[in-house]
C-alpha cells in the first residue's frame, strides 16, 4: 500500500473516532480540532480562514468541543467536549486564541497510536 493512501486511511481512522467515539458529532468538530492539534495558539480568524467558514459557525463549534460557555462566559448552552479552550490573547485582548485541553491532548495522544499502528512504526515523528 502506498504512503499517500496509507496517509488517507490513518485520517479516515482520525476523524471516524472522533465522531463515532462520541468526541465530535460532525466532521466540521473534528476538523476544527485537528486544526487547533496542529496550530497550538490558533486564533478565531485563523480557525475561520482554514475551515472557510463564518464566525459564527466558528463560535458554535468552539463552544460545543470546548467548555460550552461563550466568550462572555454567560448562560451555557451546551455541554461542551473539553477538546478545546479558548482564552484571550495577553498582548492583545481583542484576538482570541484556541489550544487544546488535557482531554485533548490524550485524544491527539491516542491518534498519534493510530497512524503508527497504521505505518508499523514506533514513532511516527517527522524524519530529521
């Protein structure tokens, strides 16, 4: 089997346990959090240009896979995941950023065993 398909397969893998595993419900979820693994200090801006889609749904999202508050941290309107967190930006408290939780990174732990279950590796750390 080729990498790219074995590639294609692990991420198949990915996105399957986070839906079917009750993490995420949509694939929209999974990407969302796929993305915050990948880019650690994300902002709202950078999460909607990726995912192209609006605020809005970013909003949502965010809320669902993190803690269920909004940004004011009002009245909760979901049971939120705990994938993700967001907090404002220290320099600047207009921007607001996302990183993963704990519950998060064991999940993106957990993924890491996947695609080195799907390669027959050890380590699936890029090449130096």
């Amino acid at each position: 089997m080729q990498n790219s398909q074995k590639i294609t397969e692990a991420i198949g893998q990915i996105v399957r346990q986070l839906t079917i595993y009750g993490s995420c419900e949509s694939a929209m979820e999974a990407q969302l959090v796929i993305t915050v693994a990948i880019e650690p200090i994300c902002t709202t801006r950078y999460l909607r240009e990726t995912l192209g889609v609006s605020q809005a749904t970013i909003s949502r999202i965010t809320r669902t896979v993190g803690d269920g508050y909004g940004r004011h941290r009002r009245k909760r309107r979901w049971v939120g995941r705990d994938l993700v967190c967001g907090y404002k930006d220290p320099k600047d408290t207009r921007c607001y950023r996302y990183k993963l939780t704990e519950k998060g990174e064991n999940l993106l732990a957990s993924f890491h065993n996947s695609l080195a279950e799907a390669f027959g590796v050890d380590d699936i750390s890029a090449p130096t």
